[in-house]
C-alpha cells in the first residue's frame, strides 16, 4: 500500500475515533468525557482533526450548551440599537488577521462577520464591551464556525462556562492580566531562571512582551498551526497553557537571548519571527507540557492577592 493511501487510512480512522467521541451533541460528550478523562485529555493533545475543531471546541468550552440556552438571544442581539464601541470594533478590523484572506477584504464576508460578533458582545456584556484584542479570539473561532456558534464560544471563554473566566483579561483596568503577568514574571523565574535574570539586568519586564500573549491568548503571536494546536488544549485544560508555552518560549530561546542587549532583546520578543516559532508545533506542546505550573500559579496568585488587600490603591505589584 503507498504511504499516501496508509496515512489517508489512518487519518479517517482518527476522524471516525474523534466523531464517536463527540456523539451526537453535549449530552453524548460528556457523558463520553466524564468516563474516559484520560482518553480525551490524550487525544486532544494530539490535536483534534482540522474538520471537527469547530464542533469540538464548542463542546469543550461549554458554548454549545449556551446556545441551546439561549435561543434566539444572538438574533436579538443583532436587532438592538447601537453599541457605543462600534467605532472602535470597525477602526480594528482591518488590524485583524492582515494577512487571512478570509480577512483582507474591506468590509467583507470576514469583516463583517467579526464586526456582529464582537458588536453583539459589546451589547450582551455592556461592563466589558470591546477591547482591541478580543477580535483576535473572534477571529480564530470565525474561521471553524459560524457567527452565532463564535458569539458563544466567546462568550463560555470569557464568562467561564467551563473553566476560570477569561473576562477580566478586558475589564476596566485589566485586573486579570496583571494578576497573569505578576505569576508569569514569578514562573519565569523559577522555569527559566537564567533568562529571568537576564530579563531584569536589562530591565525588561512581562509587560514589555507578552501582555499580548495573554490578552489575545497567542493568537497575534503564534504561527497558524501551533496555534491550532495551542487552542485544543486551552479549550480542555483552560488557560494555564498559556503560561506553560510561554515558559516553553523562553526555554526554546534561552541562549539566544541571553545573549541580547536591551533593544534586541526586546525586538526579538515581540517579533512575530521569534526563533522559538521555528520549533515544530508538537515539539513546542510537548516542552510547553512538561512545566508542571498548577501548584506555583496558586502560590503566586495568594501572592498577588495579599499585595493587591495591601497596596490596593498603591504601585503595582508586578
């Protein structure tokens, strides 16, 4: 048998693997989920099939179960006045994915799909409304789903459905982000001490490089396909693989910045050609995997939080 026609079998044998585990809706899947935890947690870290990341990631953030309670709330959403944020939200798009044809056309089908997700969020949750970033989470989803079903995946990301809510990452002030970036700083310390006392002897900070890993959870960042693979295990295990790829990151580019001076050091961490990106996607999950962060991102956060009850109108704890 060719290697084409062997991996074609083994493909569709995945496939028909991954349909029998996401069943026929939320009902089959977690019922399927709660009896083979480890099956699941397995096999999403293979990375889901390309066909059936849209169904799979809604079913693993709990959006799927919040369209079906709420029907016909996002028609409703799209038939109210006018959001105070839909300057900001059309002054963003075309900022959105620059270079994803789905994306390029001025006030195309990929333009105005986005638009009426994040214009009928703006509305459904007016205390956060829009932030530049949000479009980036939008965006992904848009392209393996249609707008309602993106409107609740967003949605169970952000209102938490299934794990730690990610709203605070865009209310007033950016209350989670700092919370993630002081425990960022604390595990780089600890993962990567060399490269954490090479970042403070040239005086760059987290907040100089990776609020934008957080805010649009590597979406501006990462390249397409280690991004997919990123997303799988963030819908499943929640956000701190977020913070394990950018511990992997740092480890993948250890030597190369230690090497580097301030202004290089600060160009090559934010540039979208950062030499770590050349680690293929599973090697890069793979090392990201490997950091076992559960235990220090709680220390880190009664950290936080005790700075925060004493200093909470003072300097910033990061």
């Amino acid at each position: 048998m060719p290697a084409w026609e062997v991996d074609h079998t083994k493909q569709m044998q995945r496939l028909r693997k991954w349909r029998n585990m996401l069943g026929g809706g939320t009902a089959d899947w977690k019922r399927f989920s709660a009896r083979h935890p480890a099956m699941v947690k397995r096999r999403v870290r293979k990375g889901i099939p390309d066909r059936l990341r849209g169904v799979a990631w809604q079913l693993l953030s709990g959006g799927r179960e919040l369209l079906l309670q709420n029907e016909g709330v996002y028609e409703r959403l799209m038939l109210a006045g006018s959001s105070e944020k839909e300057l900001e939200i059309v002054r963003d798009l075309s900022r959105t994915y620059p270079s994803h044809v789905y994306y390029q056309q001025r006030q195309g089908p990929g333009q105005r799909s986005l638009f009426n997700v994040l214009r009928a969020y703006s509305v459904y949750d007016r205390q956060v409304g829009y932030v530049q970033g949000m479009g980036f989470i939008a965006g992904l989803l848009l392209l393996y789903m249609c707008e309602e079903d993106a409107f609740w995946t967003l949605t169970a990301l952000l209102k938490g459905a299934v794990h730690a809510p990610l709203e605070g990452l865009f209310r007033p002030g950016l209350p989670l982000l700092q919370q993630y970036l002081f425990q960022f700083s604390r595990l780089v310390d600890e993962e990567v001490p060399r490269v954490g006392s090479h970042l403070r002897k040239e005086g760059v900070h987290p907040t100089m490089f990776c609020s934008h890993w957080f805010i649009t959870l590597f979406a501006y960042t990462l390249p397409f396909d280690h991004l997919l693979r990123i997303w799988d295990v963030l819908f499943l295990e929640g956000p701190k693989i977020i913070f394990r790829v950018g511990l992997a990151l740092l480890k993948t580019a250890e030597d190369t910045l230690l090497a580097l001076p301030f202004e290089r050091l600060l160009t090559a961490l934010n540039s979208k050609h950062f030499s770590a990106f050349s680690r293929p996607p599973a090697q890069l999950l793979k090392l990201a995997l490997s950091f076992k962060v559960s235990r220090r991102l709680g220390a880190s956060l009664a950290e936080f939080q005790k700075q925060q009850k004493e200093h909470p109108n003072g300097k910033d704890p990061l």
